[in-house]
C-alpha cells in the first residue's frame, strides 16, 4: 500500500522551461458555425436597426420601441451587418448570394450569386458595390447587380473592402492585404503577413496609412500610395482581427487575447485594459467613453484612462460594435438578443428576440492554436533522441480553450492560465 507521506513530487526532475503558443491550423472558425438565434453584427440608420441572423434571416427593428417592422428569410445563415444606399439594403449570407433588399418593405429587389459564403459587409462607393466571397474573389457590380470586374486572390476572404482615393483594400486569408484599383481591379500592390487577414468591421486609413491586424498577433501600419510598412505592435499570442477607432491621436483596439489596447500613432504603448474574452467588433466612442463588446459577453464602458466605467452582461458573445443613439447604447449578443440599454443609468431598456433562443454553434475561440510544453534537455536525452523515436506527441485539451502537447502524460485539477509581454 502507498501512503501519501510515500509520495513526493521531488521524486520526479521535471523542469518546464517554456510554454509557447504556436498556430498550428488555417483559421476556420467563420465556416463552421451552425445555425440558431445567434446575432454577430448589427448597424442603426434613421431610427431603425438592421441586422442579419443566424437564424437566416435579415429584421429591421424599431431603435425606440424595440418592435419587429419586418424580417426577410435568406438560404444561409447571415454573420455580416448591412450597407445601405438609397433606401437600399445589402447583404451577404453564406447561401452563397449578396441581397439587396427595400429598407422600408424588406421586400427583395435582387440576387447576385457567388461560388462560395457571403460573410463580410460589402460597400457601396460612386455606384458601385464592392464585397468578397468564400469563393477567392473581390467583386464590384453596379447598383442593379451587373458584374463590373471580380479579382481572384489565393484563399477565401472574410473582409469588408475600404475605399481610399482610386483604390479598394482588402485582406485575405492567404496573408496579403491587396490594394486593387477601384475601377479595374488591377492589383496595384500587395502586402504580406504571417497569417490569415481578416477584418469584420471596416479598416481605419488615417493620413494615408491603413491599420490593421493578421493571424500572426501583429496590428500593421502600412503606407496605402507604397505598400510599405510602417510599424507594427505585438498583441498577444492569439491572432488579431477587426480594426482600431481612432480618437484624439490615440489608436483603440483590440486583441483576440482579450486585452484592448491604447497605442500612439507610432505605435507606442499607453495603457492597455484586460478582459475575459476575444475581442473581435470594433469599438465606438462617445463622450470620451469607449464602449465595446466582448467574447466573454459582456459590453464594456471604459474612459480614455482605460478605467473601466460600467459593464452589461448578456447571456453570450459580444461581437457587435456598440451603437450609440439618443441616450442609449444598442449592441447584439450571440445569445439571440437585441439589446438596447441607458446609457445613464445601465439599465436595459428593451431587447428583441430573434426567432429561436437556441444559440447558434460556433467552434472554439482559439482552436486554430496549441500550447507547446517545453522540457529543458540534458546532453544524455539529446543523444538518445538520435537513437530512438518517441513517435506522436501526447495531446491533451485543457479548458477546451487550446491544446498542450507533451511527451509526458499528467492530469491537473487547475487550467492553465498564460499571461504574454508585447
């Protein structure tokens, strides 16, 4: 019989030198959502709010009131917010087609189909809609659906295309950032990450520099007329998304490690403010407060300081960009609400509820990484792996958040928390 005073963890030399997060899949976390009540994204024009669905569909709310005024049922489940021209509204879903639809029936005017999931928000400049598709292609079409020109990338794209002078931008999950011309779709430069380029709210072009983030964990600074790098900021170990705001020369974004961050134009470090979720939507700003949604679901409320004010907590997922309208806060949840909350007292005023409360599913935040266990080596267990194969590493899921490999088999009753230095 073994008793415990037997038992000693001095027995065992085993020396973790190092846990390092490494990517070790393409990021496949658009595509394998399933369908629900869930809502991603919304946007508020005149009063109303208009919003797609997991549940397929596309609604129009009343901002006041929080009352339906109409849906419309697509094929696809629906993860990008609308744009809107002339009492138009478009659309994408992963049906494969780009709708556009009357702001005030709901009523559809027409189709434009794709070969692959619609799942970024197109734009509409000088007559012309510009939007991606899983099938590699940036297309442009004009106001009644003509295909003007489509560019062929080398991967999928989940990105809003950004207007800048002649120019469209886009990213794409084959590493590059493209700059095309507007009017022809020739490739007029390219830029080059170390990861997917993904961007589900529009990129911010100051002063004729892009800001934006890659899978590789770096946010870019980029010149638009050169394709050159300016700077770039670590953030994390986890991948970045979305876009930065920018307010009184101060650079506001987020991480998918959950922290957001204060930066200089620079580049430089202010402050930074940490939560317990990925931080994928973008962030408004409103009376030098910053509201800002998060994966861990709650809405925050912080100052330029980075101190936090106040918080809404919902039932699921932030996602969405927080929008700021006649004394209230309106911002959607994946647990399948609407919210709309005061912004002076914190309190909810109403939320809306799509057509089933059953959450839509979506794989996990940081799956596409793994957490690497290192063991410090002596000169004898380096000579003996030239001798012998240890074959495939041990894997085992802590927290269902990553995956540690090691050659070693344990069990811990603690999940493994990491921190991260930029």
């Amino acid at each position: 019989m073994i008793r415990t005073t037997d038992f000693h963890f001095g027995d065992f030399d085993i020396e973790l030198e190092e846990m390092e997060v490494k990517k070790v899949k393409k990021w496949t976390r658009m595509w394998s959502i399933g369908e629900g009540g869930s809502i991603c994204r919304s946007e508020i024009c005149d009063g109303i709010l208009y919003f797609g669905c997991m549940d397929t569909r596309v609604y129009a709310v009343d901002a006041k009131t929080g009352k339906k005024l109409w849906d419309f049922k697509t094929n696809g489940i629906i993860m990008g917010s609308p744009e809107f021209h002339n009492n138009v509204l478009y659309i994408g879903s992963h049906d494969s087609n780009l709708y556009a639809l009357d702001m005030k029936t709901g009523k559809l005017k027409w189709i434009f189909r794709t070969g692959g999931p619609v799942t970024a928000r197109p734009t509409v400049h000088d007559n012309m809609i510009y939007f991606m598709s899983a099938d590699k292609n940036v297309y442009c079409t004009d106001l009644k659906s003509k295909e003007i020109w489509k560019f062929q990338t080398g991967d999928r794209i989940i990105s809003i295309p950004v207007i800048y002078e002649e120019n469209v931008l886009v990213g794409c999950l084959d590493g590059n950032l493209y700059c095309l011309n507007r009017m022809t779709g020739k490739e007029i430069w390219r830029f080059r990450t170390g990861a997917e380029v993904h961007n589900d709210t529009p990129y911010l072009i100051h002063n004729g520099v892009i800001y934006f983030g890659s899978f590789d964990s770096y946010l870019y600074a980029v010149d638009v007329s050169s394709g050159k790098e300016k700077w770039r900021f670590r953030l994390g170990k986890y991948g970045c998304g979305s876009s930065p705001v920018i307010y009184k020369n101060m650079l506001i974004y987020g991480g998918r490690d959950g922290t957001l961050f204060a930066l200089t134009m620079d580049g430089e470090e202010i402050w930074r403010f940490e939560t317990g979720g990925i931080i994928e939507g973008c962030h408004a700003v409103f009376g030098d407060k910053i509201y800002f949604g998060c994966g861990d679901g709650n809405m925050y409320v912080i100052d330029m300081n980075g101190k936090e004010l106040w918080r809404f907590r919902t039932g699921g997922y932030v996602y969405d960009t927080p929008k700021v309208y006649d004394n209230k806060v309106y911002f959607s949840s994946w647990d399948c609400h609407l919210y709309a909350v005061d912004i002076n007292t914190h309190k909810e005023i109403w939320r809306f509820t799509t057509s089933t409360t059953q959450q839509a599913y979506i794989s996990l935040p940081h799956d596409s990484f793994e957490m690497i266990v290192k063991k410090s080596k002596t000169e004898e267990e380096l000579e003996s792996e030239e001798k012998y194969d240890f074959g495939e590493a041990v894997r085992m899921e802590m927290g269902g958040e990553y995956t540690v490999k090691s050659e070693y088999v344990f069990k811990s009753e603690y999940q493994a928390k990491g921190k991260y230095s930029s």
